[in-house]
C-alpha cells in the first residue's frame, strides 16, 4: 500500500481484539515519533509505553471515549486497547509552543502504527491528575495526551458531511464518520 493509501484509510479505532503488540514494534512506534519534526528542535517529547495488563486496566479507567455516542463508543469488554503511549512534554525545554511536535510525533506513530496492522486512538480527554499518579510521572512533564493501541475490532467508514460531524453507529453498530468534501476545503492560489 503506498503512503497515501495507508493515510486515506486511517480511521480512529475504538475497539480492540486482545491480541498483544510486542514491545518491538512498540519501540519502533517511539522512534518514528522521535524523529518527526520539533519546533527549532528542542525536541520536548518523551513517552511512557503501557503494556502491562494491570497498568492498562488502570490508564483505562482515566480515558473518556467517543463523546459524541458515548458510552455507545467506549471499547467493550474484552475490546480494550492492548497498549497505550501516553505523551509527555519536559516543562524544562519547552513550556509552550510544542502542540506542533505533538501533533507531528504522533501522526507519525499512527501512521507506523496503521502500517504494521495495528489501529489506533489519539485521546485528549484525560485525567491527567490520576494518570500521573499511575504512572508516577514527575510534575516537571505535562501530559498532554494518549494514544490507545491494539490491532482492531471494528472498520469504521467515511461518510461525506452534510450537516453534522458527529459520528454514529447504524443498526449494525457500524461506526460511520462524516469528513468534509474535498472540494469544500481546498482553495488554488485565492480564498
């Protein structure tokens, strides 16, 4: 599959069959994710990798899911994600402007992801007070977010938007996505 292939079929995935990621591939993820551009390169990111299955019972129980069809979006029992990176900022090398490395880090740990098989969810809505204490994070890091992995249970679809972007699950508990039309946000030379 090219590259541009691999990027127009990555969906957020929010079920999970429960079949380990090894820690190879785990690291791999965090190498791609290091080597993604950094504002003047100060390279602010580090991240902690979540496998073990008590810990992740324990993340698990920090994250919210799919706010617009919650609990309907929540990973099912049995359907949880098999592992998490979860990204933290060094407050000592940069206080603010890093959402732009962030953003860069983990598109391409999804993307590395996605190639090996391997689904995924960034997650913003954290408890970011009990997580720290979980994972014993020190206060100088900012969380700033999650990234649930795991090899998926489910294949959510693109639907053009109408009126809405909220998502939904039809009859078949297919979970559908509206994107924008590309013609409806690209403009060549002038607005």
């Amino acid at each position: 599959m090219s590259l541009y292939d691999l990027i127009i079929s990555r969906r957020s995935i929010r079920q999970f069959k429960q079949e380990p990621v090894s820690r190879d591939i785990l690291q791999k993820f965090i190498n791609a994710s290091r080597l993604a551009p950094s504002a003047a390169n100060r390279q602010p990111l580090e991240f902690v990798v979540v496998d073990e299955e008590k810990i992740r019972k324990e993340v698990f129980t920090c994250l919210k899911w799919a706010a617009y069809i919650a609990p309907e979006g929540n990973p099912k029992p049995g359907h949880e994600p098999v592992a998490y990176i979860v990204v933290l900022v060094n407050s000592e090398i940069r206080e603010k402007g890093f959402e732009w490395d962030v953003g860069a880090a983990i598109e391409n740990m999804i993307l590395a992801a996605l190639e090996k098989g391997i689904g995924s969810c960034w997650l913003l809505s954290v408890d970011r007070e009990k997580l720290r204490e979980i994972l014993n994070i020190p206060e100088n890091y900012k969380i700033d977010s999650v990234l649930a992995l795991g090899y998926p249970d489910e294949n959510p679809v693109i639907e053009d938007m109408k009126d809405s972007i909220k998502y939904w699950k039809d009859q078949a508990r297919q979970l559908h996505v509206p994107k924008r039309k590309l013609e409806d946000v690209i403009h060549f030379n002038k607005f």
